[in-house]
C-alpha cells in the first residue's frame, strides 16, 4: 500500500515538511516514526501499511496522512532514525582504523537490532543521521590519505560489506533454520565429489561465528585500504600517523 498522493522512496527528504490541519490531534512526526520502527522490528516491512500504522497509534489513516504522504516517507524516517544509535566515533586525528572499524562495527549492529533494514538500504538515504555517519567515513578516509578513485570504492566496498552480511545473518536467523542447514550440509556430503572445498569448508558446514567472521572480513578490507594508499605513496601508517 502506497498510500495517498504519489511520491517515491526518499521524497521526503527532498519536499519540506506538510503542515498538520488545525484541527490535527497531537501526533507529531517523531511519535509516528517510533511507532512505525516498533511496528517494522516486530512485524518486518511487508507487513507495515499506513492503516496499520495509524491503528497503532490510535488514530485515523487521514489523520496520519496530514503528516507523512506516503509509505515510502515512512520506510525513510524509519530508516533514518535507527542510524541514530550508532555512535560516531571521536575523531583523534591517529588511528584511522580504529574509527572505522568502530562506525562500521556499530552500523552492523544497529541492522541486526532491526532484521527489516538491511534489505531496504537500497533506497536514497538523505536523511541527517545517515548523512552525519557517511561524512564522518568519507573524511575518515580522506584523513587516512585516501583520494579518487579509490575513495568512492573504499566507502562502497565498507557499506557494501556490512549491508551484504547484516543481510545474510538477519535472514538465515529469522528464519530459524536450523533444519535447512542441516539439511544444506547433508546435501553437500552427498555431493562432495563435486562441490569438494564447499562440503569441507562450506558457510553452511558448521554453526557460523557471524560476529568473528565480520571482523576478520572487515580487517582485510582495512588492510586493503591501507595497502593501496600506501603503495601510491598517499597514505600514513596502520596508525594514521606518517
């Protein structure tokens, strides 16, 4: 459900916002927003429409319209406002590293805290908490004496990683799937002659340590950002210090 209007997903940030009717009940757009994350954590996007957004909220489908058009600005406030808890690191002008790895560490967790998100950061992300978290990254990386082109694809190849795996890990825990697993795992013993290094090593082989595996996976990237910088002669040491 769409809702009224026609607008799509990041609209919201680029129109000011709607003035309420003067006869409006006091709902503000703050309220609505963390109604709609309670709703979308315990229920997931599919299940999320402005008539029962409003129902939550103990109100009419027209009411809420006088505030927020479309599902789609809904889905951004929402989005938006789980990035608020993860913290920006300090900025001590040394270990660049460290403040990544800590943005990025805190990103991972705030998708897993909210199983719905992962799959909708496809969608245009302008809002300030978003914005706030991409422009410490991106001068993170300047600092670290990363430039163009290299910059672009470091900060996508980090967003990109911890979009991927936040969204494996929700989906396979959301499920429950301890009996597809097995049954993954029995069908590569039964194929190992031809699926050898999977049946051995396999991600469904044994009980995945998610939080060990991104951090392994996260330290590489680092290291690969701090080699190729280096290599150009653009960048300081592991410590961010030349």
């Amino acid at each position: 459900m769409a809702g009224k209007g026609s607008g799509t997903a990041g609209d919201v940030w680029l129109r000011p916002p709607a003035r309420a009717a003067r006869d409006a009940p006091p709902l503000s757009r703050d309220r609505i927003v963390e109604e709609a994350v309670a709703l979308l954590d315990e229920e997931g996007a599919d299940r999320l429409t402005m008539r029962r957004l409003a129902e939550r909220l103990g109100t009419g489908s027209t009411t809420l319209y006088w505030h927020l058009k479309t599902k789609d600005d809904v889905l951004d406030l929402a989005l938006d406002a789980i990035f608020a808890a993860v913290e920006i690191p300090g900025d001590d002008g040394r270990d660049w590293r460290a403040a990544i790895a800590a943005l990025i560490s805190g990103w991972r967790a705030v998708l897993l805290d909210h199983p719905w998100s992962a799959a909708l950061l496809g969608r245009p992300m302008l809002g300030p908490n978003v914005l706030a978290r991409s422009e410490f990254l991106y001068a993170t990386l300047v600092k670290a004496g990363v430039v163009e082109p290299h910059l672009t694809a470091a900060a996508y190849g980090l967003s990109n990683y911890v979009i991927g795996s936040a969204l494996m890990q929700a989906t396979w825990t959301a499920r429950g799937d301890q009996a597809a697993g097995q049954a993954a795992r029995e069908r590569f013993r039964a194929n190992c002659e031809r699926y050898p290094v999977l049946a051995a090593h396999g991600p469904l082989v044994a009980e995945a340590d998610w939080d060990a595996s991104f951090a392994i996976g996260l330290d590489w990237l680092l290291d690969g950002i701090q080699t190729g910088t280096a290599a150009a002669g653009e960048a300081p040491t592991r410590s961010g210090q030349e």
